[in-house]
C-alpha cells in the first residue's frame, strides 16, 4: 500500500492556516496519509493554532515548530527538512495560505501514480484566489492544457500550482545549493523532479492558490531575478540539447526584470528616491551583461551541438573544425567548456586516438579552467581510459576525486561508483568491485541501465568465482529489465548461454544462443560471440557440421579483430581435426600461423594443433619444430608449457631420440606440477626406461606413476599396463641371462 506525506509549510498565516489544515483532514483515502506543518517561528498565532490541531488530531499530524526564523532561503528551513527526510512513497505540498477543495484528491493522484510509472509528478488545475480583490480571481489555466508535460515545455511556463503536485519521493534524488538561494522553489522543485519522468495533468480543479499583499509573489523584480539565475543553473547542469529552450527562457525574462526595473526606476524618481533609482540603473547594466553572455555562450554551444551532429555522422575532421571555431568566438563559461573538451575528447576516441584524448583530459583538469561538478565529467573520461591503459590505480584515484565533487546528482554518482566497482573487477580485485555493486544496486534513483550494468558485473563476477547459480541469477535480471537495448540483452543472455555451457547445460546455453541469434540488429562482435559459443557447443556434442557451420559465419564477418577471426579458424580447424580431414585442418592453421600480431596464447594453440595434426600424420620434425616454437612461449601457463613439452618428449620417443626425451621430462619432474602431469610425465620416463632395457628404474618410476591419486580413472590404466609390461620384460631378461 503507498504511503503518503502531506508537508505545509508556513509563517503568519493565522488567517489562512485552519483551513489548509482542514482541507488535508478532509482527503478521503485507502492509504495512510501523515500531515506534517512546518512553521517558521512565526510571530502571530499560527503555531498555537497549529498547536490545537495538533491536540485534537496528534495520530495524524506532527507539528514542527522552529525556535529561529530561518526564512526562504535558509537550507535547514524546517519544511525543507522534511521534504528530503521524507520515508514516504509521495510527497503533497501545500503552502499555509493555500488549501485542497476535493475530498478525493489525494486518492485521484496517487491511483494515477500508482498505474503510470513513467510520471514522477502529478498536478491539477486551482483557483487564483486574489485575496485583495476578488473580481480578478480565476482558474490557474483558462485553457487547455496537454495531459503530459516534458522539461521542454515546464522551462516556457511553470504550469504546476505548488498546492496541485502530489510527486514521488525517489524522482527527488538530491537538492542542490542553488535552490536554497532562489524564491522561485516551486518551479525549481518542479524542474528538478521532471528530470526523472513526466510531469501529467489532471484536468479538475482541486485547490485554491491565494495571492495577498504578504505573499511573494507579489515581487516580481525578484521573481524575474531568481528566474533568471535557476535557468543559468539548469543550463550548466541539463543536456545540450535543452540549451536552446533555456537560453530563449533566460532572454525572455531578463527583457521582463528589465521593464519590471524601469516602472521601479520610474515610480522611485517621482518618489525622490534618487539614490535608489540610481541602484536600479546599476541593476538593468548587471542583467545586460548577463545576457550578453547567454548569448554569446548560445553561439558556443550552438557549434557544439553541429560539431555533436558531425561526430554521429563520423565526419570527424568536420566535427573538430566546428569545436576550434567555437574556441575562437570568445571565452567559455566553465558548463560550455567542459561540454567542448567532452566533444573533442569523442573526436579523439573515434578516430583511435585514446593517447591523445587522455592528454587532453589530464591538461584540462590542471589548467583550472574546469573545476567543481564540470570536472566530473573529464574525470570519468579519464578514469576509463586509465583502466583501459591497465593504470588501475591512477583510474581509481579519478574515479575517488569525481566521489568527492559536492552537489553531483545521484544518477551521475552512481555512474562513478560503478566505474569504480569495474576498475577494482578488472585489476582482479573481486571482493571490493562486488562490496561496491551490492552497496548501490538497491538506490531507488537507479535508472533501468544502471540496474542492468550492476547485475551484469555481478553476474561476471560471480561467473568467474565459478558461483553459477548466483551468476545465471543475476543474469536472468538483466534480461528482465524492460527498457534495455537489443545489444545489451543479447549481452545478458550471451553471458548467461556460457554459465549453462559452464554447468554443462548445453541444451539451455543452445536455446539461449539460438533465441538471441535470430536478432537482426546487433553489432558484428556481438553476432561473431553468438556464433562462436554456437560453434563450440556442437563441437563439444559432437554435430561437427553444424559446429563448422557457425564457425565458418564468424570467419566471414569483416569487422572482427585479427585475433577473434584467427581464433574461429582455429576452432574451424580442431573441427576438421575432429571429422579427420587433417589435411583441410592443417592448411587452415597453417594460414593463420603466418599472422605476427596475435598474442602468445593463440600463436601456442594454433602451432600445438599443427603439432598435434603433424604428429598423428608421422610427420615428426614438423611436428618437433611446432612444439619447440609453443615451449619458447613466455607468457604460457605452466600447464599449456608441460602439455607442449610432454608432446615434444613423445615425437623423440618415437625417433628413439631417447636422451633427448629424457631431458624434457626430467626437467618437467623439477617444476611444480599438478598430479595429472606428473603422472604422465613419469610414465614417459617409465616407458623410456623400459624401452632402454633398464627395467629396474623403470618398474620404480612406474610404481610411483601408479600411486599418485587425484588423476581421472580412465588414465589410471596405463600406468599399471607400463608397470606390468616392465615387469614382465624384466622376468624375461633374467631367464634369458
């Protein structure tokens, strides 16, 4: 059931305040409503009225009285306070002089609500209630209005009457300073909640907004001023996109304080009040200054935005020629330059220019010239492309410094902290990187992106702890989350096809790789990964032509790496190794094996299947030369090193190159070796002793091959077969001595 918490906020309004106290008692609801009253050490009777209330209704209202007139713009101003403690599934505000005239609205809003996940605030129409003459009283809006209202359209006209919003209390992630410093709370309020969904209208009057000569409304050269400075604000905190809206909003608006102050000017002159007509002219200069710079910051950011079109479009030296053009116009504000170093930094990324793109970053953070929340930004750059670099500890030190920026909004945090957690995952530091994605994946501010990335990383992270279960657990949430793209469910279910593969599941992981498969707008690396893992299932089940068949699909995209086609060709090749065209196997290994760019562990695969091929073929100095080349591998495993040197050792066996044997196994015995190769590191030397007739040793050798445990049950066997062979050569040897 939602909950809901009415906040009032007032100071002197005994005339008023009994009746927005009634008009919330009177709400007929389904769910609990909590009324709290903010008042701000008022010096009338509003408290003890309050305090009455109180008395006759305390299960459902809680007072809260301030010893200290804290006014507007004071960040601890009790209601305040209680809009951010808010526990409450929504918030209703309603100002002490203002009052609800349906019974039913809180239950018409909040089933809205309730039944639109995409609207974070939910508003109606009101009277204007002009307490100073009532002739000029009317509905808030005379005409008509949309149904859903977008940040575009609340920038031209705040259509929300403060006493008509019932929002939910997750759209209000944080408060930044600035609003502390402004009159215009509502609006701002209102701004700041529409960044999270929809703001929809309701077409029933349902309260009454009061205008009186003690309301601030009444000042409108400090309404237009605090405008003005929430639309500066907005324009360094919202997208680029909006700045267009927000520049014509700032102008309008600065042409109407100008008139607001010239009617001042004129009534304080016929007044005598000189002096203060004279401050008014210093004002209207201030406020032209201003918007000179709105302007010239919109011609900046108007070359951005083509400079943006041009990066979509790859027309990259176009894009860069935009971005030095707009360098040369005249000095950025700190939000427009921060916003051209971000354009120029994707210049740089797309054109594979990463040395240069950190460069940039790094100059601009020690210039000074972006500081504060226009550093996070650069900073989360900079951070990737340090982990990119493998500087782990440099990109954690970015990502700590954009933690510590005050006043970034929640979304913008999480983006941090989850770069963080995938820092610390990729140095190989699990346990943290899981800590930080637990810590955050339960926000209520989360958007549905940044809950697919959290579990997506805890999935890989407990894939590669080997926990499964947990892995395929939060994999399956990622491909529950509705509004994520193609790609980034195909990633999901690629990821969640290897856990099933990993559990030996192959006919969940083939449902999963076939299902995915069938999509038609994924991104070529996405489609060769699909195919691949295909590939390897029929492999291992042994449907070799259907295993051939994705294979060969990976081979023929084109955008793929070096490396990923080279390792389809081989896998294409172990197929036909597999059917025994050797042959065709061979000639596939050995095209890829002239490739000079593929790293160590797939030049060792590709040179230790041409060995392998080579061996079985009799061809053994072709097959000595591919496994001397996967011995001198550096950056091989101990594991891949012994499997390649116990080959090798096994084509001088079969040339009867018997010393030459002896010396790989012997200086496999010195290495720390799991039990599987030692035992058949020791049953090679076994048999090279049998076959050199010094049975003695080799029945010695051979017993201790026989009692190692923990090797599987089909190698057991030839260890005793060597032993017993051994033995009874022995046996004949002495008879015939």
């Amino acid at each position: 059931m939602s909950t809901v918490d009415v906040i009032i906020g007032t100071y002197n309004q005994e005339c008023y305040i009994a009746q927005a106290l009634e008009s919330a008692l009177s709400q007929n609801t389904k769910f609990p409503v909590t009324i709290h009253v903010a008042d701000d050490c008022s010096t009338d009777k509003t408290p003890e009225i309050v305090q009455s209330y109180y008395e006759r209704y305390s299960d459902r209202i809680i007072p809260a009285l301030d010893t200290k007139n804290r006014g507007l713009f004071d960040k601890d101003r009790m209601f305040l306070q209680l809009i951010r403690d808010s526990r409450a599934d929504y918030i209703a505000l309603l100002e002490g002089d203002d009052y609800w005239t349906d019974p039913y609205k809180l239950q018409i809003q909040v089933d809205y609500l309730d039944t639109h996940p995409d609207c974070a605030i939910s508003f109606h129409n009101a009277i204007m209630k002009n307490e100073d003459d009532d002739s000029k009283s009317c509905k808030f809006h005379t005409g008509e209005i949309e149904p859903i209202i977008d940040i575009a359209k609340l920038i031209n006209k705040n259509f929300i009457p403060t006493a008509s919003s019932v929002f939910k209390k997750t759209a209000l992630s944080t408060i930044p300073d600035q609003f502390y410093k402004l009159t215009t709370g509502d609006w701002f309020l209102h701004l700041l909640l529409i960044q999270h969904g929809t703001a929809d209208y309701i077409d029933k009057v349902m309260s009454v907004y009061r205008i009186h000569s003690g309301g601030i409304a009444r000042d409108r050269v400090r309404i237009h001023d605090s405008v003005i400075k929430m639309f500066r604000y907005f324009s360094d905190h919202l997208s680029s996109d909006l700045a267009p809206v927000l520049h014509e909003a700032i102008k309008k608006h600065s042409s109407l304080l100008i008139e607001e102050l010239i009617k001042r000017i004129t009534q304080l002159m016929e007044w005598g009040k000189y002096r203060q007509a004279a401050d008014c002219f210093e004002t209207i200069q201030d406020t032209v200054v201003e918007f000179k710079q709105v302007l010239i910051d919109l011609e900046l950011k108007t070359c951005i935005k083509k400079a943006r079109k041009e990066i979509a479009n790859n027309n990259i030296a176009i894009a860069e020629k935009n971005l030095f053009d707009a360098l040369n116009i005249a000095e950025m504000s700190e939000k427009t330059r921060c916003d051209f170093v971000l354009a120029l930094g994707d210049c740089y990324r797309i054109s594979n220019n990463c040395e240069k793109e950190k460069i940039l970053y790094l100059n601009e953070i020690a210039s000074g010239k972006i500081t504060k929340l226009s550093k996070f930004g650069p900073l989360l750059r900079l951070g990737s492309l340090l982990t990119a670099d493998k500087d782990f500890s440099a990109a954690e030190n970015a990502y700590e410094e954009c933690l510590k920026i005050n006043n970034i909004p929640e979304s913008k945090l999480i983006d941090a902290l989850l770069a963080l957690s995938l820092c610390r995952k990729k140095q190989g530091n699990f346990q943290q990187a899981m800590q930080d994605l637990i810590g955050i994946k339960n926000l209520d501010s989360l958007s549905e992106k940044q809950k697919f990335q959290i579990h997506f990383n805890l999935g890989d992270i407990y894939k590669t702890n080997n926990e499964l279960e947990n892995a395929i657990n939060s994999f399956s949430k990622c491909i529950k989350i509705e509004s994520i793209s193609s790609e980034m469910y195909c990633d999901a279910s690629l990821s969640l096809a290897r856990c099933y593969k990993q559990q030996g599941k192959t006919q969940q992981a083939m449902n999963e790789l076939i299902r995915i498969a069938e999509f038609d707008t994924l991104n070529e690396k996405l489609t060769y990964q699909i195919h691949f893992n295909l590939g390897d299932i029929y492999k291992t089940n042994n449907e070799l032509e259907k295993a051939i068949e994705n294979f060969e699909k990976c081979i023929k995209i084109e955008s793929i790496s070096t490396e990923m086609r080279c390792e389809a060709v081989l896998s294409l090749a172990r197929c036909h190794k597999q059917q025994g065209k050797t042959q065709q196997a061979m000639k596939e290994l050995i095209r890829i094996a002239e490739f000079d760019t593929l790293n160590e562990k797939l030049t060792y695969q590709i040179y230790f299947n041409l060995g392998d091929i080579y061996k079985t073929n009799n061809e053994l100095e072709k097959a000595i030369e591919s496994f001397k080349k996967c011995i001198k591998f550096k950056s091989i495993s101990t594991e891949m090193h012994l499997e390649a040197a116990l080959s090798l050792g096994l084509c001088y066996d079969r040339l009867n190159l018997f010393d030459l044997s002896n010396d790989i196994y012997q200086e496999a015995l010195m290495k720390p070796i799991t039990n599987i190769y030692k035992y058949k590191t020791l049953l090679r030397l076994g048999v090279i002793r049998t076959n050199q007739c010094i049975y003695s040793e080799a029945i010695s050798i051979l017993q201790e091959a026989a009692s190692i445990n923990d090797i599987p049950e089909k190698e057991k066997p030839h260890a005793l077969k060597a032993l017993d062979n051994a033995k009874k050569l022995q046996r004949r040897q002495f008879v015939s001595s």
